[in-house]
C-alpha cells in the first residue's frame, strides 16, 4: 500500500466516522427532547465525550490527512473547488463544535445533573446539528462528485 492509499484510507475512514457519529448522535439528541431525565443525562454524557474523545480526534485526522494527500499529489492543489469547499466544510464544522457543541454540551451536563431540564442548551445542541450535518453532507458531495476537478 502506497503512501497516498493508506492517507486516503485514513481520510475516508475518519470521515465516515466523523459525519456517521454526527448523525447518530444527533438522533439521539434529538430523540432526547422526550426523554426521561435520566435518558436525557446519559445522552449529554456521551455527547461530552464523543466531542473530545472521537470527534475531535477524527476531524482531526481527515484534515491532515486530506491536506497531506493534497501535498503528496501534484495533480491536486489547494485552489481546486471540492478542496476549498472541504477545507471550508471543516473550518465551519470546527467553529460549530468550539462555539456551541462544546459549550452547550458542557452546559447541558451541568443543568441535567443540577436536576434542571436543561432544556436551552439542549434546543441550542439540536439546532447547531442540523446547520453540522448540513455543512459536513456539502463536504461529503464535493469529495464525490470533485466540482472543478
């Protein structure tokens, strides 16, 4: 296996990862809103720690790892439109889970195990999901489809 396929596994399988967990987790966000409280906290204790133990580290990855196989192949260049579009995808994703993701989540926890409803940061969670899932889907489409490639 050359260098470029095992960046390129390595990409694909963090972003499989990366927009696959996203959407489970955001059923399971979502479906909480109905949940019993203790449903409710479990669900924002695995959210906490999905963002800075899986999320993070593979968004992490499918952007070297993407950014080195552009580096490593000369038929690639950063100006090519489905590489902005993802390195844009992943700066707006990053600023999604730092602004709201992180500290709602982290808001969450705190409310639901102070006995509070916590409901605020919960409908804050759920909305920044969609506008998530709806940037990391646009990135998915152009590493398929290659618009100006």
């Amino acid at each position: 296996m050359t260098l470029f396929e095992t960046l390129k596994l390595l990409h694909v399988l963090a972003a499989a990862i990366w927009v696959g967990g996203g959407v489970l987790q955001t059923t399971y966000v979502v479906r909480s809103v109905r949940a019993d409280a203790a449903h409710r906290l479990g669900v924002a204790r695995d959210m906490v720690f999905l963002g800075s133990k899986v999320f993070g580290p593979v968004s992490g990855l499918a952007f070297i790892s993407g950014v080195w196989m552009v580096i490593e192949r000369p038929a690639f260049a950063f100006g090519d439109a489905w590489i902005v579009i993802g390195l844009a995808g992943f700066a707006l994703s990053s600023i999604v889970g730092g602004a709201v993701f992180s500290p709602k989540g982290k808001a969450l926890l705190a409310e639901l195990e102070a006995g509070t409803s916590g409901e605020a940061p919960l409908r804050a969670i759920i909305r920044a999901a969609f506008v998530d899932q709806a940037i990391l889907l646009v990135v998915v489409w152009a590493m398929v489809v290659g618009p100006g490639a």
